[in-house]
C-alpha cells in the first residue's frame, strides 16, 4: 500500500549553520519515535552532504529542491542529478511552481529532469498545482490533468510507481490560505483516477499524494485524515522543529 509521508521544503532559507542545526533537532525529535508516515527533509544544494552526515537516513530522508535537466557540462551555476544523488540525498523536488513560475520550468524540462532522477535512482517529489485564476475560473482540474499527463505520462508503469505527488494550490502557498480538507480530497481523488486511467488501479491506489500549501500542526490531522491525502509538502512550518513535528505527527 501507499505510503504516508510528511516531507519538508525548506525553499531558500537557512544558512548552512542554521540548516545542519534545525536538520540535527528533527534529527534528535525522531530518535526512538514512532512516526506513521515517512518524514523527509528538502534542503538547499550547499547544505546536502553537510546534513547527510548529521542524520540517520532510516529515519529522515534527505532531498534537494531541484535538479538540472543536463547530465554535466557548461551550464554555469546548475547543480545535476548526479551531484545530488553523490551527497547522500535520495529525494529531489520537481515542478514546485516557484520553479515553474520564475525560472520558466515547463514540462519538457521536467521530463528531462524526471529521467536524470531515476538514472541517479532520486525518488522524485514531483508537485502539480492550478493558480488562483484556474481555481477561479473552474479549470482547475483540466490544468493539473495537462500538468501530469505532460510532465508524467511517458513515464513506464514501473518509473511512475516510484513517483511521490504533491498537489500544491498555488493560491495555498505560503499565503496562510489552505485549501479545505475537502477540496484537497476531491482534487487527490481525481488526480488518483487520472493515474488508474492511464496505469490502472493498483498503481493509483499505491501513489502517495501529498498535498502542500499553508499546511500546519492545526490543520494538518484534518487534512490527514481525507482518504487521498497521504500527507503534506511543507514550506514555511518545516523550518521550525516544533511545527514540523507538530505536522509529523498529525497522523
Ligand atoms: P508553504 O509552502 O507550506 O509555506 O505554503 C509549501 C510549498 O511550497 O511546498
């Protein structure tokens, strides 16, 4: 069955210092606990290796936030699958739509990005999500259908059973406004149909679909509790062990 996962996105905060401490105390919070669901960490690129050998990857799982869509060469400042995969981390961030957003990312890149995670064996945290204006105007569910069967559908059903789903409402992210537990279930239950068309039931029903977007300790178990939400991406209240474990354990 699907996995319940809490994963943080520290998006571009802390310097290494601060980083390799706040990954240390969740580190600490997790020693002899029983979480039920998997918990991760996606950091920026310089605090990688630096964290890797701080944590104990049983319990916490460690991820970038993005990857380049080239194997190696002169693209000056970018940071390649393999470099991520050689610091220890086993996760990596894709599509997040502040990538998509400002850096112009498109599901043609994030194909390339998607084949360079598996050649490296990174466990893709790929994120799906409609702006305010698609909510609005009621296609959203039309334009993460597009998203997913752009970036995802080349996928084989073997690729695609290793992919962890973020639906994140853009409208959510980082403005205080959630999506209600409600309507994050009814957009998880459809992504999950749009999967069973294409690679059948067992596939959909063993995706792991997180929904991310102002999730909290106070609104986490209510989110968590929708049948096809399998647990949370979160920004601003994973950069604070309390909160972060607030959330872990909401389930
Ligand atoms: P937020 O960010 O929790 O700060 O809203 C979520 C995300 O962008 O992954």
């Amino acid at each position: 069955m699907r996995k319940n996962i809490v994963a943080g996105n520290w998006k571009m905060n802390t310097t290494l210092q601060e980083g390799v401490a706040l990954a240390k105390e969740v580190n600490e919070a997790l020693k002899g606990a029983t979480p039920k669901c998997d918990v991760i960490i996606c950091v920026p690129f310089t605090h990688l290796a630096s964290i890797n050998a701080e944590i104990d990857q049983n319990k916490l799982g460690l991820g970038a936030e993005n990857c380049a869509d080239h194997k190696s060469g002169a693209y000056t400042g970018e940071v390649s699958a393999s470099m991520v995969a050689s610091t220890g981390a086993t996760y990596v961030i894709l599509g997040h739509s502040e990538r998509r957003q400002y850096y112009g990312e498109t599901s043609e890149t994030l194909r390339e990005k998607l084949a360079l995670a598996f050649e490296n064996n990174l466990t893709p945290i790929f994120c799906i999500g409609e702006v305010l204006e698609e909510r609005e105007n009621e296609t959203h569910f039309e334009v993460v259908k597009k998203q997913i069967e752009e970036a995802l559908f080349n996928l084989s059903a073997e690729e695609f059973g290793k992919v962890i789903l973020a639906y994140e409402p853009v409208w959510a992210i980082g403005t205080g406004k959630t999506a209600t537990d409600d309507q994050a279930q009814e957009m998880h239950a459809f992504i999950r149909s749009v999967i069973a068309e294409k690679y059948g039931k067992e596939v959909a029903d063993n995706t792991s679909i997180l929904y991310g977007g102002s999730c909290k300790p106070s609104n986490a178990a209510a989110l968590f509790a929708k049948p096809d939400v399998d647990g949370g991406l979160i920004g601003g209240a994973s950069l604070d062990c309390a909160s972060f474990m607030g959330i872990v354990n909401a389930f």
